[in-house]
C-alpha cells in the first residue's frame, strides 16, 4: 500500500495468444529472448543478495512469455515459490482502482472532474475552498495539498478504523501544501476514491474489482484482499530487522498482516506471476480482451496514462545513473516518465514484507512485473532498472553492483542518522514532572485516542510509577512502553518489534502537561508511520 519500505496494436497478439497462453506448458514453449534474460536475472540477483523468494511476469511484445517464482515462500521451509505463489501487490492496486472510475465514467456515471462532494456529500477536506474544488480526478492524483502519507496511521500498521473512519478523519488532515500546486504521494484519498465507487455504482469496491477486472480477466487467484488469500499458496512476508544501533540483520519472517480491508483501494490486492500476466496484457492492449471485447476504450487508457502531475525532473541521465529521468510524472494510478528514450508506465507498491514493482513500456508492447516476499531494497532496485533495460535488450549496465554500492552508502548513512536521533541534546535530562503527570488520554482529531497509563510494580494500585505505558488505541500493533529520553522527550519501545517506535515531547502550560507531538525515531521509518502529523490534545 506504500511505494516505499522501512528500511512501483496488442489486438492481434491478444487474438493470438489467447488465454491458453497462460499455462505454464505455453508459457515454456513461448519463452523468447527477453524471457530468457530476465530469467537469468533474476537467478544472478536471488544469488546476490538475502531475498527469500520472487514472483516475476514478463509480456514480449503482447504475449506472456515468463511466469515464474524463485526460492521459497517462507525461509526455512522448501516450499517453493512458483507462477501460482501469491503476494501482496499494495499500492499496484491504485491502477486497478483508477480503472475501475473509467469504466464508470465511460458510463456516464460520473466524470473524471465531477466534484467529490457530487458524490460523497459529506466529504470535506480541512480547507473549505479545497472540499469545493477537489474532483474525482484529484483523488487520483497525489496533488491535494496534503503532505507525504498522510492519514496513513488510519490504514496501517493493523488498525481499527473503517473505509468510513478514513474518509470522514480527511477534514482534520493538515494542508501542508498547494492545493494543485505540487506532489505529495498519499493512500487516504484512494480510500475516498474507493467510497466514491460504492456510492455510484452501488456495490463495495470489492465486488467491484471482483466482477469488473478480476473476473473478466480470469485472474482466479487474485483476491481484494489479505484477508481472502489461500494461506496454503501465499507467500510470507520478510523484513531484515535489528537493534538500530546496529543496523539491519538477516531475513526475519513476519507475521502475515490481513488485517487492512478499510484500505483495500490503495492497495489492498494479492496476485500471482500467472494472474498479474493478464492485468498487463489488458493494460498494454488499451483496455482490450482477449475475446476482443473491451474492459475500458482506448481514449480511457490513454486518459490513465497521461502526466498529470509533475514529481520530479533532472538534467537526464548520468554514468552513475543511466536511466535518470529528465521528467517524471503521475498519471492515474500510473507513474509515467522517459527510461532510455522510450515512455516507461510504472508503480511500486510497499507492505509490512512485501515490494513489488510494474514497468511497462507500451511501444514495445512489453512490461515486467516483479513480486517479492521482502523488504530488500537493492533486491527492488536491481529488478526494477534491470528488467525494463533487458525488455529494452540491454544489458550494458551493472545494476546489482550499483545496488550493492548503494545499499552500503545508504546503511552507512543511516546508521550515522540514527546515532545522531538518539543522542539526547540535553544529555538525557530528567522530565520535569513525575511520571504520573504525564499520564492521561489525548486525542488526534484524525487519527482518535492515544492512552498513556502508569505502569506499577506487581500488586500495587498505588505509589511511585515504576514507568509509562502508551497504546495508540486504534492501532493494538502500537503499544509498549514509554520510557524517559531527554527532558520532556519521551520514547517508545513498542511490544511489537516490528513496529517503527516514536519519540513524544510533551508540552507544558502552569506546570500540567497540556499536548504533545510525536515523530519517528528511525530515518529508515515508513512514511506510512505519520506520526508527525498527529497533535495529541490531552483530554483528561
């Protein structure tokens, strides 16, 4: 559901091919030469660095030619991933979503720029002139005005709010920036798309996906949701985890997280290398079936495809980078820039455990799709330049060295950034009150409550605190002590190891704690953890 982790004329071939090409007995008959590179690939990338298992899709010109998984589902076991493993695809389901609103508007149910309010009355941002203007298309399109992931503690790490909670918690979201006048990637609003969808069409957005693109498409193993996964097929998700002093260690299984259906139109689909194979072709065929029917018209596709919103530019390639985009844009539910002079469509999608990544180049009619079972960066980033440069049929540039490079500058950098965030600039000074005062409950009028309760020896209702308990009382993942860092800089130590921990500096008025703020501890965090967002009131 994220694009980042802690630590995105086929007619003929269509009518050629045929679903039969799907099987892996056709698969393997038609595998054609950039099959075979990507193949060899991702055998020398699997070599290369700590990833359990992939999943990849490669379409040649119009036709499936690699369906494959590699290593294994779930370190530790021989269960070997293959075409029918699934994985979490995340924020690949925005494209998904966006399709869904055309099919729509080719229907005249809604139009790409009818204001959200035509539809979800009650919807409101927290700028009134901006609740006036956003449209259906701005949802799409990452340029609302709020900030990088906001809301986001709404949708993940395992929380209790409803698709209802999300939406309405939208008024309270601070406007960081320019309403269209800038980038800004966030999940709320494909939520908010998702509830536009319900109201028009009336049914839930999953059986929307279900019967208008899974169905059609014969994508039998794809589900709209973590929860609905054949837990015998699925893939495990992994994270190399650590002390933070230390840096990341080796390849930790994590618990499967199916717990996130409110935010199922951001990124809720899991699919297969077999599956995913299909959602490519139709994307590369304009919308086009292979029976010749249409799931969306040519004028659609090409609407989904176009640059929306800038979100970078550069002065264009360099030796250390040779497929650095001189403009990089999004579309709806698509990424579109410049990769070595061709137009390359592409998205990334991040879960606790999961990365994955779709590159097309529609004048080739090609694409890879790459499915991973890890929060490996280099892993990604050797894939998802390498796999375009060899549809391209290139393989003039090491990207698994550049990788490497990369990930020990990074973690290096990291380490000295992390060092740095927790060393206290007070030396460590004692709070101010006593324990107890910062006891109490406050509230986000976005996110909801935060309790933060005394901790006291065994058998005592009363006496000295013996330490601070927080529960942000949404989110059950996020719980765990909180422990005196620097003055009135308090930090977490979550129970759940696998959660980003968070830094709390409390605000005093007359001596009586009054509010407090919150940000990540790690410079490796999510930007999905948003917890510089929240303004925690105290309530009692």
């Amino acid at each position: 559901m994220l694009t980042t982790t802690r630590r995105s004329a086929l007619v003929s071939a269509f009518a050629t091919t045929g679903l039969a090409a799907f099987g892996s007995r056709a698969l393997a008959q038609e595998t054609g030469a950039v099959a075979a590179a990507v193949d060899r690939y991702a055998q020398e990338v699997m070599a290369a660095f700590d990833q359990p298992g992939l999943g990849i899709t490669v379409v040649e010109n119009g036709k499936v030619t690699l369906a494959k998984g590699y290593g294994v589902k779930t370190l530790g076991t021989q269960d070997r991933c293959d075409e029918n493993t699934i994985f979490g695809i995340a924020s690949n389901t925005k494209a998904m979503t966006a399709a869904l609103i055309g099919m729509l508007v080719e229907e005249g149910r809604l139009a790409w720029d009818d204001p959200v309010t035509k539809h979800l009355p009650d919807f409101a941002m927290s700028d009134p002139i901006v609740t006036k203007l956003m449209t259906v298309r701005d949802l799409l399109v990452h340029r609302s005005g709020l900030t990088l992931g906001a809301g986001d503690l709404m949708l993940w790490p395992a929380p209790t709010h409803t698709r209802a909670d999300i939406v309405a918690g939208l008024k309270y979201l601070p406007i960081g920036g320019q309403f269209r006048g800038g980038y800004a990637y966030d999940n709320v609003l494909y939520v908010a798309a998702g509830a536009v969808i319900e109201a028009v069409s009336g049914k839930s957005w999953e059986e929307m996906i279900k019967t208008r693109i899974f169905d059609p498409l014969g994508m039998t193993s794809t589900v709209s949701s973590p929860a609905l996964v054949d837990r015998s097929r699925r893939a495990s998700p992994h994270a190399r985890l650590g002390p933070p002093t230390r840096g990341l260690g080796p390849q930790t299984v994590l618990p499967f997280d199916a717990s996130f259906d409110a935010a199922a139109p951001a990124g809720g689909t899991n699919s297969t290398p077999k599956d995913i194979a299909r959602w490519m072709l139709v994307q590369l065929g304009l919308g086009m079936l292979p029976n010749g029917k249409r799931l969306w018209s040519e004028p659609t596709a090409r609407e989904m495809w176009r640059p929306h919103t800038i979100t970078s530019w550069s002065e264009g390639p360099t030796d250390e980078n040779p497929v650095r985009p001189s403009m990089q844009a999004y579309g709806l539910g698509w990424f579109v820039q410049d990769h070595r002079g061709e137009r390359l469509l592409w998205h990334t999608g991040g879960l606790a455990g999961f990365i994955s990544y779709t590159g097309l180049l529609p004048g080739r009619k090609s694409g890879i799709m790459i499915m991973t079972n890890a929060e490996e960066t280099p892993v990604l980033r050797s894939l998802r330049y390498g796999g375009p440069d060899r549809l391209q049929g290139r393989t003039d540039y090491d990207w698994i060295a550049s990788s490497k490079r990369v990930q020990a500058e990074t973690e290096a950098q990291t380490l000295k950034d992390l060092a740095r965030a927790t060393t206290p600039t007070s030396g460590g000074a004692k709070p101010s009150l006593p324990l107890e005062a910062y006891a109490g409950v406050y509230r986000d009028p976005w996110y909801g409550t935060v309790t933060i309760s005394v901790a006291r020896p065994p058998g005592k209702k009363a006496g000295k605190a013996k330490g601070l308990h927080v529960s942000f009382d949404k989110t059950p993942a996020l719980r765990g002590k909180l422990e005196p860092f620097d003055g009135e800089m308090f930090k977490t130590t979550f129970d759940d190891r696998t959660q980003e921990d968070a830094f709390f500096t409390f605000d005093l008025k007359d001596g009586r704690v009054v509010s407090a703020l919150v940000k990540a501890v790690s410079p490796l965090a999510d930007f999905s953890y948003d917890y510089q967002d929240l303004r925690l009131t105290r309530v009692s």
